[in-house]
C-alpha cells in the first residue's frame, strides 16, 4: 500500500549502541532511484546491547509514494566504543560511511518492496476498460494487494493483443472473501484465441480465481438441470502435444491451485490428435501428476469441451498426495467431426472424492493405436492385465450420458472405466452408456462400466448399459455391459438394465463378465440384484 511502514529489527552488540541521542541506530529509505532520507529508531524493548527496536518508513518523506514505485531501505547501527567506533548495516555490501549520520555509500543491494495497488470491486477490461488487456489485468492482479472481491468484466468481444500464456499467479491476499472472477460482461460475448506452447489462461499455484463464462447470473444445477449460457470462447491453436487451453496447476515451488472453477467456457483446442488437454489439474507439467501439491476443491462445471486428446485431465501426485473434492459436472463433450476428443473425455488420477456428474460425452469414435474411454477413474488405459496406475477412491460418476465410444482398430472402448481401489468407497449410478463397440484383440475389449477390482467397494446401481455397434470382424476378446476386474472384490450391482448385442468377430458377448476362478469363498463380497440383461 502507499501508507508509511513500520520494519522491526533486532540488534546486539557487545558493547550495546545509543539509546538516546542523534548516534542511535537509523533506517534510510528512498523512493526509486531518489536521494536518501533517513529516521532515528526507537528501542521498544532490551538494551542497548540486545535489544528490539522500530523505525518508520515515512511516505511524506519521500514526497508521497504510488503504486508502481520501489521502496529501497537499509538500517544501520554503529557501537559505544571510543574513540574508534564500529558500524554495520543490514544490507551490508557496499556500504561506506563514517557514522550512522555520514553515508558516503549505501550497500549496493538494499532491501526493497514495491508500492502495490489494492483491488477490490469491479474492473473493466478492454480496449476502452481501465485495463487494455486481460494480460494486463492478471498482472495486475500479480503484483497488487486485494482488499475485497476482485471482478474483471470482459467488455469487448475479442481480444487480439494477448500475450499467452495468460498467467494468473497466487496472491497472498487471496481467501474465500477475497476472490478473483473473470466473465463477460451483461450481453457480451468475448473470445480469446491464439497460440500457446503452454496454455492459454494458466492458474499457477492461484487459489481462489473463478474464470465464469456466463455473462447471465444463472445458476447451475445437476438436478433439476440447469446450464448457465457459454459466453466466453476460449481456444489454442498451437499444435504442441504437450499443451492445453485452460489449466491450474502447482508451481515448481509446491504451491497448490485450490478452490478454484473453470465455468460456463468454450473451450478449444487445435485438434483431436494434437491439443493435449484442454481442461488441465495438473503438477508443473501439463498433463503430469508430478510435483503436483494437493490441488483441491476446484470445480470444471458446463463447460463445452472440443478439439483435445483429453477432455478433461487432472492428477494428483501419488496415493498420499492426492487431489481431493474436485468436481467435474455438467460438461458437454459431444462435438462431432474434426471437434471431437481423441482419445478420453474426464480422467481423473490420484484424486480422493471427485464429483463426476452430469455430463455428456458422446462421438468418441477412433482408429488409431490408443484406447477409447469417456470416462477413466484410476487409470489412463483399459487393458485386462493392468488393474490399476494412479488409484483414485471415493469416486462419485453419476447422471453422466454417454453414447458412442468405438475403437474400430485393435484396441479397448470402455464408457466408464475405474482401476482397482484399495480403500474407500465408489459408486457409479444412474448413468446412460450407449453404442460402446471395439474390434478387441490381445487383453484389449469393449465394456461399459468396468472395474480393475481390489478390496475398496464398488457400488454399480441403476444404470442403463448397451453394448452394440456396426459389425466387425477382426475381434479376439469379448465385449461385456459390466466387466470386473481381480480375485475378490467387494461389487454390489443392483438395477441396472444392460444389454450387449452385435457381433465383433470373437462372439463373446456378456451380460457381467468376472475375471474370478471358480475357487470357493471368490465371491463372497459379489452383490449381483435385480439387474435387467439381454444378450445376443
């Protein structure tokens, strides 16, 4: 702020320094590259040989400071010794003077701290907005102290001078109270499109910034269904495998991006064989759970969702670091043609309680060497050899409409895919999967809802399931409604409808497909109810 400061500082010496008089020890400060102007200290506690004192950096003295100036200081303090005093200074490098009165020099590297803008309320950004740029406002936003909820209105609807990546970094000053929000303005329809290695807005180790794409005050709800309008389009055009469009993620520090959401966007990249993610949760590394710090209670809520390989990707580090209470509702990845995702729609790796909801994924419809899954939990390929990668627990995937996931090469196509869990609880209710078909050869297969095993519970209750879709022929694995994985997991499957026709060449066909032996006590935690199975 532009207030004066008061700095503390600690100063011993054998033989004690002035307490009283015009020889005690003094700050010096200036504004910029300005003369020097200096106080005496008052001591607040201790002695002169071990003591707490306090000086006042006073702004009047150095003609009123803004923001944007650089407050440069130092301290120095000399010793009762006579008749040839010592003195020192803090910074001390370069320093030449006589007395603690008479500096000839002051230290080459003195301390420092900029005079930062305070925000709070709402600011306008655009060509005629009191920032130019959304650049501009984010680093103003970097380097400014925040005295209340922060909102940038996007007037204007493109932004053509950006500089990418767009990065919004943490702020000590962020809170629940003192947030950040990014949307357009009341009847504007803003996008920003250009290139970036990286990604296009990035929230690195940035807690509490919400980017709302909605210029409307709409609410979204999963039940009754509610969507907000999408008016912010945001898109990348580099064709780096390595980038996204939107991220957060934690820095190379360790600093988390938590309680943030990524709402009511268009968000898009330059294709479904290039654009590594769109939607990025992730360590230091787009697309890497690596040096990730707990990213948690972030939300990716109604955003449409095209042209990636990942829809959606966030990983937490490891099974004791992991990312906990993300939501991932109402989304729509569903675009048809060259729009489509390439390979997964919401992978979840390393995460404790996400929230999967909602949302619709449809048209995943691929020919090249890599598996097709709208959904995976856990792991980031469906093989019946490999049960599980980055365990993640306490999954909830509920209400989401899936149709069409086909593989027509020689790999897996699975709707809804979770790897074993050790722990914890995950259920899997009232979701739609349809059209789930591959031409399965050598541990590859298609399956609606499968589960890798393990001894946490795997709840599968009142979902509709059809495994069906253009002949193939060149299968040597079966296609299955619900395939589970393991020796002897604890499953309770009640009420599901679930039907598997069509013929892949292999003629294996199944309603509920166990990789258990026959050995007795195997299926003593198998809960099978109530289910609805038709086959052909």
């Amino acid at each position: 702020d532009s207030s004066s400061r008061i700095v503390t500082a600690t100063i011993s010496d054998l033989t004690g320094v002035p307490t009283i008089g015009s020889l005690r020890p003094r700050i010096y400060f200036r504004k910029n590259a300005n003369a020097y102007v200096s106080n005496p200290g008052t001591l607040v506690s201790g002695t002169g040989q071990n003591g707490t004192w306090s000086f006042t950096i006073n702004a009047l003295q150095m003609g009123g400071v803004a923001y944007g100036d650089v407050v440069s200081y130092f301290i120095i303090a000399q010793d009762n010794v006579t008749p040839t005093t010592n003195f020192g200074s803090n910074p001390s490098s370069g320093l030449v003077a006589t007395n603690v009165n008479a500096v000839t020099t002051p230290p080459t590297t003195p301390a420092s701290y900029p005079i930062s803008f305070t925000l709070n309320g709402t600011y306008t950004v655009g060509a005629s907005g009191f920032y130019p740029t959304l650049t501009a406002a984010a680093n103003a936003y970097n380097t400014s102290c925040i005295g209340g909820p922060v909102t940038f209105s996007l007037i204007d609807a493109s932004y053509p001078s950006e500089t990418y990546p767009i990065t919004i970094n943490a702020n000590a000053f962020a809170s629940s109270v003192n947030t950040l929000t990014i949307k357009p303005a009341n009847g504007v329809t803003a996008t920003f499109s250009g290139t970036s290695a990286t990604g296009m807005i990035v929230l690195n180790g940035a807690d509490y910034v919400t980017i709302d794409g909605s210029n409307g005050t709409t609410v979204n709800s999963i039940c009754p269904r509610v969507q907000a309008t999408r008016n912010l389009i945001v898109e990348n055009t580099n064709t780096s495998t390595a980038s996204a469009v939107l991220s957060m993620n934690t820095t190379s520090g360790g600093d988390a991006a938590t309680n943030n959401q990524f709402m009511n966007c268009v968000v898009i990249g330059n294709g479904s064989l290039t654009t590594g993610v769109a939607i990025n949760i992730s360590g230091p590394t787009i697309g890497s759970g690596a040096g990730a710090n707990g990213n948690s209670n972030n939300n990716i809520i109604n955003n449409e969702i095209a042209r990636a390989q990942v829809g959606v990707f966030s990983a937490g580090q490891s099974a004791t670091i992991r990312n906990l209470n993300n939501r991932y509702e109402l989304n729509e990845l569903d675009s048809t043609g060259t729009f489509i995702i390439g390979r997964v729609g919401i992978m979840s790796l390393f995460e404790d309680g996400p929230s999967i909801q909602g949302n619709t994924l449809a048209n995943f419809n691929n020919s090249t060497s890599t598996d097709q899954i709208a959904i995976a939990v856990g792991n980031n390929a469906a093989t019946n050899s490999v049960t599980t990668l980055a365990e993640t627990i306490n999954a909830v995937i509920a209400g989401n409409d899936i149709n069409g996931v086909v593989q027509t090469n020689t790999f897996s196509a699975v709707g809804i895919l979770v790897a074993a869990t050790s722990t914890g609880t995950t259920t899997v209710s009232n979701n739609m999967v349809n059209r789930v078909f591959t031409n399965g050869t050598a541990g590859d297969f298609a399956c609606g809802i499968y589960y890798g095993g393990g001894a946490g519970q795997f709840n599968v209750y009142n979902n509709t399931v059809v495994i069906s879709g253009a002949a193939l022929t060149g299968a040597s694995q079966p296609n299955m409604a619900i395939g589970i994985n393991g020796s002897t997991p604890s499953v309770d499957i009640r009420n599901n409808i679930l039907v598997c026709t069509g013929s892949n060449g292999f003629n294996g066909n199944t309603g509920i497909r166990l990789a258990y032996t026959s050995t007795l006590g195997n299926y003593a935690y198998l809960i099978i109810i109530n289910n609805n199975i038709f086959v052909s």
